[in-house]
C-alpha cells in the first residue's frame, strides 16, 4: 500500500512539472512572437515615413528589344541538291551563356541616368487569340540515310573455317557481289558486310563447306542457324541463284535481324497520368468572411479583412502613405497568410504569386491607383521588393517589382545591381519614386518555374502528326496554365528551357514517343524525334501570330496553331533529355535558334565543342534536314550556346 501511494505521489509531481514545462514554453513562443510583432510594426512605421519624404523624379526610356533582326518568314527547307552530303563542319562559337549568365549580355541596354538609374520602356502590342485556327501540318518530311554510327561493341563475326581446309582458290565466286576470298588462312568473306544485312551471321558451331567447291554464297539459305549444311562434294549451294544485290530482301525470309551494333536507348514507359481534377479545401470553397479572387480561370476565395480599406483621395506622399498606414493597422495578415497558401497549393513560382496579388489587389479596392499601393504592401509583407511610383504626367500608380533574371520588353530601373521593371504598364514616362524600400523587402521574383503550376480548369485537345504519320501525339492542354504562361513577360529562355512541365501533358507526351524510340540507337532515335517537331508543327513567326515576341513553353506548342524555331528548339531540348537522357544546348544566332546534343556514339555531322564535349547540331526547324545538317546560311555565322 505505501508503495502504490508513493508512485502516485511521483507521478503526480511529474505531470505537474511536464505542465509547468509546457506552459513555460508557450510563454516563450508567445514572447517571441509580440516581440516579432513589434519589429513589424516597426519596420512598418519606418518604412510609412519615408513615403511622406518628397519623392525623386525619374525619366524612362523605351527598351532594347532582345530580337533586333525578324526570323524568316517561311521555315527552310532541307534541298539534298543545294545542300549534298558534305564532309562535316566544326561551327564557331561567338560566347558561351550558362544558367547563372545574365543573357541581357547580349544585347544592349538603356542609358544610365540620374545617378545609375537605368530606364526603359517599351509599347505593347495587342494579343490575338489564335486559339481557334487550328490546321493540319503542311511542312514536307524527307527520308534521309541515317549518318553513320560508330558501333560502342564489335559486332559478333562467325567462326574461321579451319585452316586445314582452306576454300578453292582460283574459282569464281557463285555471289557475284560477294567481295574476294581472303588467304588461306582466312574465312571466306570474313570481314565483308552480309549482303543479307537483316540475317544472322552462321551459327558457330556449324560445318565448314567441303574443300574444292565453288565457296558458299554467305547470303544462301545454309546461313540460316536452323539450316542444315551442305552435303559434301555436292554442287555448289547457290550455283544458279541471281547475283545478291545488298538492298535485296534477305535469303532467309524468317530470318531474325542481326543484333543492333549500338547500344538501343531504353526509355521507361511512363504509365499515363490520372486526370487532374479541381481543387478543393478552404482556399476553393466560398463563405461570406471570403472574397472570391478570379485567378486564370480558377475560383480563389481569401480574406477580405482589407476590402475597401486600402484608398487614396489624391496622389501626393501624404495620401499614399496614410493609405498604406491605414493597411498596416488592419487585420491583413489572414489575406498574407492566403497568398502564402495560394503560392503552396497552386504551386506557383514568383511570378504567379504576383499575378495573383495583382489580381486579389484589384478586387479588394475601388481603384487601380490604390490596388498598386496594396500591391506593393502585400508584396513587400512576402519578403518581394517592389516599389511604387507616380507618373508625372497624370495621376497614375505604377509599380516596379525586382527580377532575378533579363526581362524583355518592359522598363526598368537599376537600384544596388537589381533591376526593378515596371509589369503595370508599358508606356514611356517620367515619374516620382520613394528613395527606400521597406525593411521586409528582401527578395526578388524568380522567375523559373521549378514546379508545374496546378491550374489545370478548361481543357483543349491538340493532335500532332509527323507527315507520313507514322508518329502522332494527343494531347490535353489546360487552358487556365495557357492562361498564366500568356500573362509571363518574355525572360531568359532559361525559364522556358528549364521549366517543369505539366505532368498530364509530360505523361502523354512522353508514353506516346517512348515506345518509337525504344530499342532504337541514339541517332535513330534523334532523327525521329527531329522529325516529327519538324513537320508535326506549323510554323509562324511571333510577329505574325501575336504582333510581338513571345518564347512558348512546352504546353503551348500543343495549344497554339504555329511556333517558331525557338519554340521548336524548346520541344526538341525537352523530348531529347527526358527520351534519350542527352545533353543539348541552344544555338542562339542573331535571327535563328537551333539545337545541338552531346551523343554517346559517335554520330557525323556539323557540330560545335562545349567544354570538351562534340555536341552535333540538330535543327528542328531545317524542314527535312537530319540530325548534324546545320542550315547553309549559319555555318559561317558565330553562335551563342546557351548552356543551361
């Protein structure tokens, strides 16, 4: 009895010290978060004073477009008699661009103004929607030789016939075609290629041909492992047979083709993916503490705590600063903490989240002029630097945000070795700027996309046929994803290089190649996959189908009804790195790009040397060219690889 009253005494003194642990703990969880708090609020006053400083005034530029020379109207198209089988080329290389390499180096840019700042814009032009012209592919296809693939093992050679029993010399061959017999002390056309190139080599083991007769026809059926040999002494086993001709059909009909003498790729069939279906959770389900947000088709639903809050009577410093004040002393943090959640369960970059603040902002306040000033309080409250400015000549709110990488087409300004560009408007200005930035700006927009971006409302089917139809690939696009890549300003073809794509469009895309190139050796299988982004796409310029550049993503070569040659050299780069597991770079020339891919045989044609390595030139848009054809007007012409 004292022993039970003694452990229960340890017991409960136990739990009373777990629970004073405990409490002490949420006491220090608790501290640190009012003392978080407080450096908010107080980054947040800092930051609210310096807007009502007298703005610096700035003057803009309009940009450098990246694409200065216009692509060729039509594709090229491979001409065997302008363009014969040539002895291959080394091509030269202007500049080696890698992913951690600013592409802005290419082209210049604007001037420097006022103290370093840099600024430039440019118009926009208006979108056609293309959507709905969609035609059959025109381009021709040409069925040309294979190149010549150096074998990475011997190919099996059959057994010596004895020395003991040489084969009659002196005597005309019954094989017309066949090449001469070798010494004595050699086979009978040992070494020669098998006019019948589909038969199996003669079985080892098999019985040399009788001494004094005319040699065997190596094409003859005897070859044939499950044929019997010739009798001794007997005639010749082919002595009225029609000379072979190599392109002839081989002798033995059942005959298995010879073993491949390069190493077949191997491509894992990936099993077809499950239809995505929509989302669901709190972010997608709507109630009246909830203001829906339209985001690229898909329904969002997010605090509303700011609605109306955020306004501005006029658009001097004061007015701006008392509206972002206002803001800061609201409950926001619930719509932040949404926005947060909308990035994870989209899976959306940086730039989608801007996106999407842009649109939330829009949505929460009576005016564009104040949802900029929302976008900059959201953006700056996620870490984004951002920064608003006011146009001198009217009252209007614009807003620059940093980019890690080149963007195309749109102006921007240079602060501490960022570029800040403007992504609300195009037009060439002066404006006023607010010198600082807030203490919580700490990041700049990455615009890669790392993850697939889960938007997958309003499907649109897309078939895609090579010429002769021996390939096609059907595909289901997501319009809402067409929707958010339509939205993206033209940036680094990294971006578009490197992006992850959509894994129902992967998964059909690549389970349909997949089983075409399986078994086949790496030059074969680059020759169809060339092949069929030549002629299984129709081409247009950007001019022509937009009225501007626009590099596609994968996705999009399935949705638009034309594509150029970078578009092309986009699919290609992605079909020969996720099918063949090779390495490709782009060939970036000033009016054309094209790729080149690093095999592991030795495959002939023009190429260039990228840090040690032979990397033959495949161009997807050279209409009927094989892999390692470079186009006539380029092999002269120094290109930029880009290596990502």
């Amino acid at each position: 009895m004292k022993r039970f009253i003694l452990l229960a005494f340890c017991a409960t003194c136990c739990m009373g010290t777990q629970a004073q642990v405990v409490d002490d703990f949420d006491d220090f969880v608790n501290s640190e978060m009012a003392s978080f708090d407080k450096f908010i609020d107080d980054a947040n006053k800092q930051f609210i004073s310096f807007l009502r400083n007298p703005w610096k005034e700035f003057d803009s530029k309009k940009p450098v477009e990246k694409r200065v020379k216009p692509e060729p109207v039509k594709p090229v198209v491979y001409d065997e008699k302008k363009d014969p089988d040539t002895t291959p080329v080394e091509l030269t290389i202007e500049e080696i661009l890698g992913q951690s390499t600013k592409e802005s180096k290419q082209r210049p840019q604007g001037r420097v103004i006022d103290g370093g700042e840099k600024v430039t814009f440019d118009k926009p032009q208006k979108k056609v929607d293309n959507t709905n012209k969609r035609r059959q592919p025109v381009d021709t296809e040409s069925e040309k030789p294979q190149p010549v693939v150096k074998p990475e093992t011997p190919a099996p050679v059959p057994a010596p016939v004895p020395t003991s029993q040489p084969a009659a010399p002196a005597t005309k061959p019954s094989c017309p075609n066949a090449k001469p017999a070798a010494p004595a002390t050699k086979p009978t056309c040992p070494n020669a290629k098998p006019t019948c190139p589909n038969a199996k080599p003669a079985a080892p083991n098999a019985k040399p041909a009788a001494p004094a007769t005319k040699p065997a026809c190596p094409n003859a059926k005897p070859t044939c492992p499950n044929a019997k040999p010739a009798a001794p002494a007997t005639k010749p086993t082919c002595p009225n047979a029609k000379p072979a001709c190599p392109n002839a059909k081989p002798a033995c009909p059942n005959a298995q083709p010879a073993a491949p003498t390069t190493k077949p790729v191997v491509v894992p069939v990936t099993p077809p993916a499950v239809k995505p279906s929509a989302p669901t959770g709190e972010l997608f389900t709507a109630s009246a503490d909830k203001q829906m947000v339209n985001f690229c088709g898909q329904k969002v639903y997010v605090d509303k705590s700011l609605k109306g809050v955020c306004s501005i009577g006029n658009m001097r410093e004061n007015a701006i600063a008392d509206a972002y004040e206002a803001m800061c002393k609201a409950d926001y943090k619930a719509l932040v903490d949404d926005c947060r959640k909308v990035k994870k369960e989209l899976n959306l970059n940086d730039w989608g989240i801007f996106l999407f603040v842009r649109e939330a902002s829009k949505t929460l306040c009576t005016d564009e002029n104040a949802a900029v000033v929302m976008q900059q309080f959201l953006l700056n409250e996620l870490g984004y630097k951002s920064k608003m400015a006011r146009r001198a000549d009217r009252n209007q709110m614009l807003l620059f945000v940093a980019a890690d990488c080149q963007v195309y087409g749109h102006p921007y300004f240079t602060k501490d070795g960022l570029n800040y560009y403007n992504l609300t408007s195009n037009e060439s200005c002066q404006f006023y700027m607010c010198q600082e930035d807030s203490p919580k700006a700490k990041s700049k927009l990455n615009m890669q996309v790392n993850h697939a971006p889960a938007l997958n409302a309003g499907m649109v089917n897309s078939v895609h046929k090579n010429r002769s139809g021996s390939v096609a690939v059907s595909v289901d696009v997501p319009k809402s994803l067409m929707e958010f890549y339509g939205s993206m300003p033209q940036c680094d073809y990294s971006v578009y290089v490197n992006a992850e794509v959509n894994p129902s469009v992967a998964s059909k895309v690549l389970s349909t190649l997949a089983p075409l190139v399986n078994g086949k050796s790496e030059a074969e299988a680059a020759n169809l996959l060339i092949n069929f982004v030549q002629t299984g796409f129709q081409y247009a310029t950007d001019q022509e189908q937009f009225g501007y550049e626009k590099p596609f993503f994968v996705e999009e070569l399935f949705y638009y009804p034309y594509c150029d040659c970078e578009d092309r050299s986009v699919l290609y780069s992605y079909l020969v790195r996720n099918l063949l597991k090779l390495d490709v770079v782009l060939l970036d020339y000033p009016n054309h790009i094209a790729t080149a891919v690093c095999f592991n045989e030795n495959v002939s044609g023009d190429f260039v040397t990228v840090g040690g390595k032979k990397y033959v030139v495949c161009d997807p848009t050279y209409i009927g060219a094989s892999i390692g054809k470079a186009m006539p007007q380029f092999k002269n012409v120094a290109a930029k690889v880009l290596k990502y």
